[in-house]
C-alpha cells in the first residue's frame, strides 16, 4: 500500500517514537510510506528506515500555517494518490478531514492520548473514516467525549523494537558522556518535559535529597526537552547544591533511548518509554501526570494493559511513595532483580511486538478501504426482459468473482433496478452521478446487448461512447461485455465506434457479425474476443414457477409463445402476424400466449394482434422477472420470436423457434442456433410461415436435440467473457493488495 503519515513534527515523545516504528515496520513489510511533519531530531531516523520525509508546518494553531499545511498536502495528496492517509494529532487531522472532503481518500487517525474537548476544540478535531487508540481507556474518552461510533475504533499497542531495546545493548557511553563513575546507582526516566507531561520528572528531583540520603551515590538521569525544561533545570540546580554533588543531570532531547535506558539500573516513566525500558530488562517504576501504578510486577500487569502503561484513572503520584518504590527497585536482591527484569521483557515480546502493531494499523487501512465498485452502463431500467437478463446474468458474474464487489448500475429507473437486482442503480441520464459513479469505480462495463448502433438514433450510439470515453479519462479498466455491434450506418458514427473500441481493455462478442462489423470499421486489435450472450450462463428456470405464472394467467393445455414488437414501415404485418396466430391455433390446437418483452412497447402491439384475431389468445400480466419469462416460454411447445431475447430465451429453454428476421442480430443468431427464420415480417407469406412452424412441431424434439448442443456451445463462448471480467478484476485486487 502507498501511505502516507501526517503528525505535527518528529520531535522527542511517545507519539512520535510511535510513528517511527510503525512507519519502518510497515516498510519492512513491503508497504511504501511517507511522513509529513514539521521535522524533528527523528527524521534522519524515519529516512534511514527507509520512509520517506517531507515537511509541512503542521506543529502549530496558527491559521496561516495550518492553511500552508493544507495547500502543501493537497498537492502532495493529488501527487501521491495514496492509498490511505494516516494522520496522528489535532491539528494534522483537522488538516486532512478538510481535504478528504474535496479529495475523499480513505482517513485513519489514531489517538495517542486524550485531548481537550471544549465547544471550540470538538469543531477542531476529526476522527476520520476509522480511528486507532492506543489503549481502552482512550477508546471509551473518544465514544464518551466525541461521540466516536466504537465500533469504528480499533485499540492497537505501542510496539517496541525488542532488537533495539534489549539487554545487550550497553549504557556505557551514556554513563561516560555525563561522567558516572562505574557502579553508581543510576535511576533513568526519558519524558517530554512540557507541563502537561513533567509531573514524573519534577518530583523525582525533588524527591531526589531524600534518595540521596537512602541510597548512596545515586543519579537521576533525565532525558527529554519542552516548555518545562528551564524550570525543572534550576530546580535540580538547586536540588544538586542541597546534596553535595551532581546527583540530578537534565540530558536534553535524545534519540538514542535504547542506549539511555540502558544506563539506568531503574526507569521512571509511563507509557512507550516504560516499555521500552521494560524490554531492555530494567526494572519499571510506572509513574506519569495522569497516575502512579508503582513497581511493575504480575500483579499490574492488567492495570498496564488496561491503560496502555499511562496510568489514567490511578492514584495521582504521592512524593513519599515514589520514594519507597525507587528505593526498592535500587535496593532489589540479585535474584529479584532478574525475576522483575525478565518478567518485564516477557511481558513486551508476547504483547507489544512491532508486528502486531503493524499488522493492527494494516486492518484499519483495509476497513478504511472504499468497496470495490464495478459500473454497469447498458439499456437498463427500460423494463426491456432481455436486458434485464443480461444485468441478471452480468451482475451474478461479478458476486460469482467476488461477493464484496459494490456493483452501481446506469440506469432510467434506479428504483426499479435496485429492487429487481443485488445492486446500487443512479440515473442514467444525470451527468453528476455517473461521473461520480464511474470516478470511484475500478472497472466500467459496457453491455451486454447492441449498444453500439445508430439504427435506434446516433444520439444513443454518442451516449454509450461517451460514458466509455469517461472512464478511461479518469482512468478506469474498461470493458466490453459480449456486445452486439451495429448496424452503425453513418460514416462518422462508425469513426466514433473505431476510435472508441481501441481504447477499452476487454473487448468480448457476442456473435461472429459483431466481430466482424468492427474489422470493418477498422479496429485492428487482436485481441477482441467472440464469445455469447450473457444470457446464456444464467441458471436453468423452474418448472414449478412456470406452472403457477401460468395458472395465474389461466393457460391450459399445449401452448404457443408469441414475442411481437412494433415495425416501422411495415403495412399490415399486425394483419399477417393475426392470421398466422389464427392458424396456429386452428391447425395444431395450441393456445396462443403473447410475451411482451418490453411491456411498455410489445403489450400495445400484443392486444392489437389479439383484437385481429378470431381465436382466443392470452397475452401474459404480471410483474415477472427474466427467468420467470423463460420459464414460461421453456413450457411451450415452440415459440415465434420477434424479439432477439425471446429467441435465447428459447435457446436457453431448448424450445424450438421461428424467428422473425427485423434485424442482423436475429438473423446472426437464428443461423448460429440452425432455426428457421421468416426474412420480411412485412411481407411474410403465411402459408410458408405455417409450413415452417408444421415443420418445428414436426421435428421438435431433434430440433431441441440441436438446441441443447448449441446452447452448450454458446454457453462455453458466454463463459469466456466471464473469464476476462474475472481478469480485469483479479489486477483491480492486485492493485488494492
């Protein structure tokens, strides 16, 4: 993953020690990190872990610094493209919740501890996508105080680097550098010493004549810088003329604790530092501005874990008691000693580890995540059974892949979509949603069914191309899913397909004639695929709800399903299409049943039919689903399709039928399924058309035989398209991975 850090500087602290560690683990790791920060003495370490550093005043409430800081992460946000940002502190949070509303990145912060919550303050802080805590306590401060939703916060550890911090690193040079004579007792304590942070320090020199007396020849060695720094210097000033020598040494900021806590024969201190104390083997006097747990040991093990070794919610520290537990811990026996020291790195390497740290932070940035999306853009929402079927079959491929994929369809009816289909459906025809569909998706799908032709209106052929062309402007996996191509008439209509189909990554066919209309156009690529319609890989329909649709619709007896549609130009079809219904009915004694396709167009078309005839026929009501339709037409004895659906959905069915050539694609597929076909419904002789439908009946069962193997033959070439979706997927999960 590509993250990128954001906390105000890189200055000595627990925070910040924090962020070192989790940034070289996660590099370790194979992640690609970057930190912005104000700088500090830690980035030459951050850079040596291999992270890189770059600055951004972010270390101050000041509003033109914060407004630097913005205007220097947004390039830096649009540059990187991060997979996630990860900001850490009030004001880098406050930063970044700005940008994630016009740049929407997945936002994780964490809280290192807890932090004022006035009205003003509350309006300064975001908590992002999902917030890590480093303890239990400061989980409930964020539900209790900020109305943080706990189940969108994630308690993690301060991981420790157990090489770095081990009983084989030596504090000799930091003994050496500030002239402690060998076998003095030394009392170590690492804090930054801001008032909010320096309670610990400031009683242990104060505390520090009385050490002196009780344990001779003792040093306080204090690590850390901040506000409090002068203050608490001419108090050990003061405390060191009371004592008679250079009892209490005040070091100043340093980065280099492992080898600091390793001078000390006993640490002071809470949070990271205690464990990173702990996991060099010394003995840990737990003690803090928020409380006091005392000498560590079995028994406050959990008050530690429950705390994160900050000690909220504790006794506050009492002078005297600090004194007996430091005195203890120098004053230990042998054997004690190593028990508590052992004890206490135990302790780290099973909980703390720079792993689990790692691996904690990792399942946050995979919850902040967005669903991978899929678009589909087709003829959906029209009420047309044959699209439809084909969004069925389109949006089972992709859950078949994977069941997590967030699937958003174009479409007229959102609302019909979405009730009809396991997916999320905008409006096809409003600009602003499908841009912002296709922005957060990872692949466009275009299909299935003719999509790319003029014969219904260039208007519609642009619509299409456009919604293509989008995607692959902002960058997105395209896909062409088993297409039907053309007719495309207009010459610059089929420049537009051409220069189109050239850019999209998957191109897959539904028929030989698609593939070889595009040849014509000039697509030279070759890599277009010819597969079958999508129909074709749904599941067999049932016979049982078969039978209860029509029950419903009160058809009995041997049946003949019907698909008509209106025709332009074409004078006394409705008369021809009548009489050879009559026929039909009178010859064979099959009921007529008419299938609308689309029910807003075909039902029209249906009843005028009806009322030309002088047999009785049903024309099917209900609000049914593709797969309802052909299990329908899977009943009949065979069907007369005008409609290229109700053909496959024969197909699919096995059922036999005549087909009414109105269009390439019919005809395209009536020759690759071996059925009869009536060329000019306009002109259609009736007698020849119920010689051919004698013919079917006739044959019906070799004819099914001949279905049910081109079916299989289609449903292998369907099953490729799937294929190359599940392609173009698995580099969309590499790329997430």
């Amino acid at each position: 993953m590509k993250i990128l850090m954001v906390t105000m500087a890189l200055d000595i602290g627990g925070a910040e020690t924090h962020i070192v560690e989790l940034a070289g683990e996660l590099v370790r790791m194979g992640h690609q990190v970057t930190v912005v920060s104000n700088g500090g003495v830690y980035v030459p370490a951050l850079e040596a872990a291999g992270v890189r550093h770059l600055e951004a005043p972010l270390h101050r409430r000041n509003p033109l610094l914060m407004a630097k800081s913005y205007a220097s992460l947004r390039k830096i946000i649009r540059q990187e493209r991060p997979d996630v940002v990860h900001a850490h502190a009030r004001i880098p949070a406050f930063v970044c919740g700005l940008l994630k509303k016009r740049l929407d990145f997945p936002f994780v912060t964490t809280a290192h501890w807890v932090f004022k919550s006035g009205f003003l303050l509350r309006r300064l802080t975001d908590w992002g996508d999902y917030t890590i805590a480093v303890s239990d306590d400061i989980r409930e401060y964020l539900t209790d105080n900020y109305g943080v939703d706990r189940n969108n916060i994630t308690v993690t550890i301060n991981g420790i680097d157990t090489g770095k911090f081990s009983p084989e690193v030596s504090g000799e040079a930091v003994r050496e550098e500030f002239g402690i004579p060998a076998g003095d007792p030394v009392v170590a304590h690492v804090s930054r010493l801001d008032e909010d942070r320096a309670l610990a320090a400031a009683t242990l020199i104060e505390i520090a004549p009385a050490l002196a007396k009780r344990v001779p020849r003792v040093r306080l060695l204090i690590a850390g810088g901040g506000d409090s720094f002068t203050e608490l210097t001419r108090r050990a000033e003061e405390a060191n003329l009371r004592i008679g020598y250079r009892c209490v040494i005040l070091a100043g900021p340093r980065t280099d604790v492992n080898t600091f806590c390793a001078a000390g024969d006993v640490f002071v201190g809470v949070s990271r530092a205690a464990l990173e104390a702990m996991a060099t083997a010394k003995p840990v006097v737990v003690a803090g501005n928020e409380g006091y747990m005392g000498l560590f040991d079995e028994d406050r093990l959990q008050a530690g874990i429950d705390t994160n070794f900050c000690c909220r919610g504790l006794p506050a520290i009492d002078r005297r008691v600090l004194l007996d537990d430091v005195t203890t811990a120098l004053t230990l026996e042998p054997d004690e000693h190593r028990r508590l020291s052992a004890y206490g790195r135990q302790v780290v390497a099973e909980r703390y580890s720079l792993e689990r740290m790692a691996r904690d932070a990792l399942a946050v940035y995979e919850k902040a995540q967005p669903p991978r999306s899929v678009v589909l853009s087709g003829y959906y929402g029209f009420g047309n059974m044959g699209d439809e079927a084909i969004l069925e079959a389109l949006c089972g491929a992709i859950h078949a892949i994977d069941s997590a994929i967030e699937v958003t369809v174009l479409s007229r009816d959102p609302a019909f979509t979405e009730a009809a289909h396991p997916c999320q459906a905008v409006r096809r025809f409003s600009p602003v949603s499908v841009y912002r569909a296709v922005k957060k998706c990872e692949l466009l799908i275009s299909g299935g069914g003719s999509l790319l032709q003029d014969n219904t209106s260039t208007r519609s052929l642009i619509y299409y191309l456009s919604v293509i062309r989008l995607a692959h402007r902002l960058g997105k996996k395209t896909m062409l899913f088993a297409n039907g191509i053309g007719p495309v008439t207009r010459p610059a209509n089929r420049r537009r397909v051409r220069d189109t189909v050239e850019l999209v990554d998957c191109v897959t066919l539904r028929d030989p004639d698609s593939l070889g209309e595009l040849r014509a156009m000039g697509v030279t690529r070759p890599d277009l695929v010819e597969s079958g319609d999508a129909v074709f890989t749904l599941p067999a329909p049932s016979h049982r709800r078969a039978q209860e649709i029509l029950d419903e619709n009160g058809v009995e007896g041997p049946f003949v399903t019907v698909a008509v549609r209106p025709i332009k130009n074409a004078p006394g079809y409705l008369e021809r299409i009548a009489a050879l219904c009559d026929g039909v009915h009178d010859r064979y004694g099959l009921q007529v049943l008419f299938i609308a396709m689309q029910p807003r167009v075909d039902e029209p078309v249906s009843w005028d039919i009806r009322e030309l005839m002088h047999s009785d026929a049903v024309i099917l009501r209900g609000d049914y689903t593709p797969t309802d339709i052909m299990a329908v037409i899977g009943e009949g004895r065979i069907a007369l399709s005008m409609r290229l659906h109700s053909l496959i959905f024969a197909a699919c069915t096995a059922t036999p039928t005549l087909g009414f050539d109105y269009d390439p694609k019919v005809a395209s597929y009536l020759a690759m399924l071996d059925m009869p076909e009536i060329r000019s419904v306009a002109e259609m002789d009736v007698a020849e058309a119920l010689d051919k439908v004698d013919m079917l009946l006739r044959r019906r069962d070799e004819m099914s035989r001949t279905l049910r193997q081109r079916r299989e033959e289609i449903r292998e070439r369907a099953l490729l398209t799937n294929r190359e979706l599940e392609k173009l997927l698995a580099v969309g999960e590499e790329r997430a991975n």
